[in-house]
C-alpha cells in the first residue's frame, strides 16, 4: 500500500470534511488535495456521500444513530493522536465489568456532560465485533437485527431489557445476550442513566 494509499484510509480526510480537523492540518490537506487528484477525488466522494446522506437521514436520524456516527468520530480521532489499539475481550456469562475495567476508566472514556438521551464511546472494533461503552438516560426503542449479535453487560444502573415477550431485569454485573430475528427494546429503570458495556458480534 502506497502513501497515498494509506493516507486516504487514514480517516483523516473524513474528519476534514467533518470540520474536525486543525488549522494545520487543514493547510496540509488542502495542499495535498491541489497536488495530487487521489487525495481531491476522495474528499469530493467524501463530501458527496455526506450530502447524499444527510438529505436522505437527516430529517429522521435517531439519537442512537447519532451517538455512534458521533462515535466512531472519537474513535478514529483517539487512534489518530496515538492511542494504542487495542481489543477488548469477548462477552459472555462468566464476564465482570472488571474485564474491561482498563477501558472504563480512561480519561477519555467518560460520558460527555452535556448528552440529551445518549451517549457512546467505541472500546474497540474489529471485522468480528464492536465493542462500545453506551450510557441510555431513558432506554432505546425496538430493534432486530438479522447479521450481529448483541450482548450487554450492565456496569451501572438498572435496566429492562424486552426480548420479544419476555422481560429482563438487569442490574451492574448482569449480562444478557440478544439473538437474530427477534425485537428487542430498553428501558432504563434507574434513577441515574445505564451504562451498557455493548458488544455488537457479526453473525
């Protein structure tokens, strides 16, 4: 893979179009883009999947889209000013909210002060599952999935998670595992918002 090559794939030039950038960055990139057509083609398909997208979502984009697009910015911000990339353990029964304790208390892992409903802040990704600390004020509404599991682990808080007809009630330490094809929702039942340890698993 050449430089350029690798400089498109960066993430770099999607945090330009953003406007998540520096200055200093910003007079790089623009003087990248007028000397070389890879670099100008890309932010132009860039800026153009952007305009396409906010016309065809924008007026119906949920919280919880909003928090992981507004995520995975972090994310590819955090791995670009250095943060050593890492991969979180897999969920299941036998897992404490210990296992992840390294993630949990970073600096840079705490939830945003002034979030509306939801927030998010992605531990680790991977072609195999996202792992992403999700704090819910009052719950999400519901949803199937068809190609990813889903799997909570409950760190703070209290929640009922409905899984077709059956109810869950879940406090810190519990985790659940959602399956295919069938709706789920949450609802946050505590006085304070519940922070989720979520792993998302390609089916």
């Amino acid at each position: 893979m050449n430089t350029i090559e690798n400089y498109i794939n960066s993430g770099i030039l999607e945090l330009y179009v953003f406007g998540m950038t520096t200055d200093d960055e910003n007079s790089e990139i623009a003087k990248l883009a007028a000397n070389n057509i890879e670099i100008k083609n890309e932010i132009d398909a860039i800026e153009k999947a952007m305009q396409i997208t906010s016309e065809t979502f924008a007026p119906e984009i949920s919280p919880a889209a909003k928090a992981m697009i507004m995520a995975t910015i972090d994310y590819t911000e955090r791995l670009k000013n250095g943060e050593e990339y890492s991969i979180a353990p897999m969920l299941n029964k036998n897992s404490k909210v210990d296992d992840l304790k390294i993630w949990i208390d970073r600096s840079n892992m705490q939830v945003s002060e002034d979030y509306e409903t939801i927030d998010a802040k992605i531990i680790s990704a991977t072609p195999e599952a996202t792992t992403i600390i999700v704090w819910l004020k009052h719950g999400a509404p519901i949803e199937v999935h068809d190609k990813e599991y889903e799997h909570f682990l409950i760190a703070q808080g209290t929640c009922t998670i409905t899984i077709g007809e059956d109810k869950h009630n879940l406090v810190a330490g519990d985790y659940l595992a959602i399956p295919l094809y069938i709706g789920h929702s949450v609802e946050v039942t505590s006085d304070i918002a519940c922070k989720i340890i979520l792993q998302r698993v390609a089916a």
